[in-house]
C-alpha cells in the first residue's frame, strides 16, 4: 500500500512538471470481462496520461483484475486477483484512430511452473478506435501480448491475463482441440483535466 501511495504521489507530482508542455488525462479501463456458470473475471486499470498536441500520450497505469470461480455441482467455490502496474504510449492520428503499446508487471494468481517467478510481463501492441467526444476520449483498443506469444508454456508462468482472450485457432483435424491467440480487447475512457484551461490561456 505504501508503494501505491508513493507511486501515486509521484504521479502527481510529474505531473505540475509537465504542464507547460502537456496535457493531463485520467483513464479509466474495463478489462474484457467474462462469466459463465461456473465462474468469470472482470476488472480494469486507472491511466495518468500525458497528452502532447493531442497525438502522443504516454504515462503510467495501475490494474486490478478479480477472478471466481464456483462449481454448484460439488459446492465449490473461490477466487483470486491480479494487480500490477506499468506503462502506456498510444499515438492518436485521423480523429479516430490510435496505435500503440502497453507494458506491465503483473501478479500471476493461478498454479505456478515456477513459484519464485510470481511476477508476469505483459507487452502488448495493437491499436483501434480513439475519439474525442467533449467531455471524455473513447478508446476501442484491440491488442496482442508478445511476451506470451513469444513465452514457453513449459517453463514459464502462462500471460496473467489470458482468460481474456478471445480468438482461438480450432484444429481442422479436431475441432474441440486448438490454441488462443494472445490477443485481448480493452474499452478505456480519458477525461481531460487541465485541457480547458489552457485553451482559455491561449
């Protein structure tokens, strides 16, 4: 908690710095969410961004994921979280679309190759939709995690994130066996906090 803490502060104190040449925005995600009867996920992150000429914006994030899981035939139940944090830089173009990348350190929850190796990369690139619509930025984002393409199942801890995958490779041979693609869909909202004052100053 204290960390958090720190890392927030300094945050905000980033932040004072930047505001001749920047303007701020606070993100708000929903992580793809899933359910099912026996279980689901959901959860999203919080972004600080960085806005240069309302094309680049980079900055840091903080996530949070929950996970359940229940088996009413045996009356079985239980749950875990992710959490973590890293980075983001998305370059906005055509008042409707971005590209970018999306780095984090995340918590791995579930049975573990590798105990001492908790912590999971997540290096995500892709892009998608980004409009500014007034009041808050949508963003529509489509992305696919390297690090998990390029991970050996065999010796490292699976992506943190994988239950939210959504494309998967069937087996033409056998269409109930086949491989998910590390590819995952994120909805974001950017509110704009120091932008209407600087236009004033202008």
């Amino acid at each position: 908690m204290r960390s958090l803490v720190f890392i927030l502060a300094f945050a905000l104190t980033t932040t004072n710095g930047f505001a001749q040449s920047y303007h701020s925005e606070i993100g708000l995600e929903i992580q793809a969410a899933n359910f099912s009867n026996v279980g689901g996920s959901f959860g999203g992150a919080l972004k600080w961004a960085f806005v240069e000429e309302d094309a680049l914006a980079f900055g840091p994030s903080f996530r949070y994921q929950y996970i359940f899981s229940q088996d009413k035939y045996l009356g079985t139940s239980g749950s875990s979280s992710i959490f973590g944090g890293g980075g983001f830089l998305h370059y906005r173009f055509l008042d409707w679309f971005f590209i970018g990348s999306e780095v984090e350190m995340l918590k791995n929850p579930y049975n573990f190759i590798q105990p001492d190796k908790r912590w999971t990369l997540t290096a995500y690139l892709g892009g998608g939709i980004s409009k500014d619509l007034g009041f808050v930025r949508l963003n529509l984002g489509i992305l696919y995690d390297v690090a998990d393409a390029l991970r050996d199942p065999l010796i490292s801890n699976p992506s943190p994130l994988s239950n939210g995958y959504f494309l998967k490779i069937r087996n033409p041979n056998n269409p109930n066996i086949g491989d998910y693609v590390p590819m995952i869909y994120r909805v974001a909202f950017f509110f704009p906090l120091n932008r209407n004052k600087e236009n004033k100053e202008e």
